[in-house]
C-alpha cells in the first residue's frame, strides 16, 4: 500500500535521529521509510557515508534517488532485498515501525543487515500522550492526517511496549529519550493540573475502585503525557 499523503510528509531530514548516533566518516546507512531524503543528503554532505534508502511512496523515493547510492521504492514488509548480511553500521526508522502489520517480524530481518555493533535508530509515537487520553475521556479516538494518530498508524506503543517491541525481536535497548509536546502553554496547563489538581490521586483511587490493586501513578505518567514520541538506539542482543 503507498500512502497517499501532502508532499511535506515526506520531507523531514531527522537531525534529532542522527543526532543520537555516533557518526563518522565512511559509514553505511539503510535509511527505512527515506521519503524525499533529507537525512540521506545530511549524511553524504558531513560524513561522506554510503547511504541506502527504501521507501514505498515512488514519487519520494524518485526524491531521495538523487542524494542516496541507491533507493528501492518497495514495500518492508513484503519485498526482497539484495543487501548483504551484517553491512550496515545504522539502519534508520523513522517514523515507520507503527505503520507496519507486524514491525516484530520487520525488526528481525532488518537486524540481519546490521553489523554486531551496529546501531539501529527509531522514533515511535507515544499512544500514552495527553491528547489522546483527553480523547479517550471524552469517549472518542479520531485519526488524524499527522500525529500520534495519523490514520496509516497500524499499531500503537507506549514507553515500555516500546522497549518490548525491540526485546522481542532481538535488540538491545541502549537509550530512549521522550520528545515532548511543542506547545509550552499546553505542557503548563497538563503539569498545573497534575501537580494542584490531584489529578494522580484521583486516577490512582479510580484505578484501585476497578481493578481492587493498590497503584500508585508516579511522575512517569506526567512524562509520558507529555511525551509525543519516543527516540530510540539499539544494538543486536
């Protein structure tokens, strides 16, 4: 299925993703959902990298042909590819695993290009954010052009499905950073309520009165409401 989106979705060149990575010199990166290229150009300009793409909308892969070595306008999950085992140092995924059926299965055959210390970088959005437990309260869950529920998401994660996500399929977890929401008078508001409010006393006592457990909702739901997605490096187990 080629996603049928605004030219603009497919023009992120991810500074935030490469920015989490050791970078050098002559490396080899496979850049998962490249869109028009942005990070491949990045990286030919500062580290004169070999960069490989493979993106399933054809005109933006057509886009990104013109900064990578090579581009395959093909489909992760289904299509075959002719890259040797162990050659990458970075696979790039960004903004991709919650678009696929089964990112479990897609994250164990990318990790067979990945060299032993190699890396691999993702960003994944977080169900868990303000915005959607506020729909959920209201009794709704709309999809949207862009965002946490952009309307191609397949598949939903939170901080620690995150994590299980990559120790499923055979990865370590080396960091995970919260990017967080942009609208400051938005973060103000959610952190006044939680803090004055007994936002957490309250949802604590509403979760005991169902489930008859006694959990205590620490300030790692205030993170989490506050997160748009998670940033996130792994190495092969």
């Amino acid at each position: 299925m080629e996603y049928e989106k605004d030219d603009g979705y497919y023009a992120c060149e991810r500074g935030d993703i490469l920015s989490l990575l050791n970078l050098r010199d002559g490396i080899r990166v496979l850049d998962v959902g490249c869109g028009h290229g942005g990070a491949g150009k990045l990286l030919k300009t500062k580290f004169k990298a070999e960069v490989h793409g493979i993106e399933i909308n054809k005109s933006a892969a057509d886009k990104a042909r013109l900064h990578y070595d090579s581009v395959i306008n093909a489909n992760v999950e289904q299509d075959g590819f002719y890259f040797e085992a162990g050659y990458f140092d970075f696979i790039i995924c960004a903004d991709v695993l919650e678009h696929l059926a089964d990112p479990w299965r897609t994250l164990r055959r990318l990790r067979t290009y990945l060299k032993n210390n190699g890396v691999l970088a993702a960003s994944i959005p977080n169900i868990r954010n303000a915005s959607v437990i506020i729909q959920l309260l209201d009794g709704s869950f709309d999809y949207q052009e862009f965002g946490v529920l952009d309307d191609t998401h397949l598949r939903f994660f939170t901080y620690r499905s995150s994590i299980g996500l990559f120790e499923r399929s055979g990865f370590k977890v080396l960091n995970i950073i919260r990017k967080g929401n942009r609208n400051i008078s938005d973060l103000k508001q959610i952190i006044n309520i939680w803090q004055h409010d007994r936002v957490a006393d309250m949802a604590s006592a509403l979760i005991k009165k169902i489930s008859g457990t006694d959990t205590r909702l620490e300030n790692d739901f205030l993170q989490d409401m506050l997160t748009i997605q998670f940033l996130i490096t792994a190495t092969k187990q």
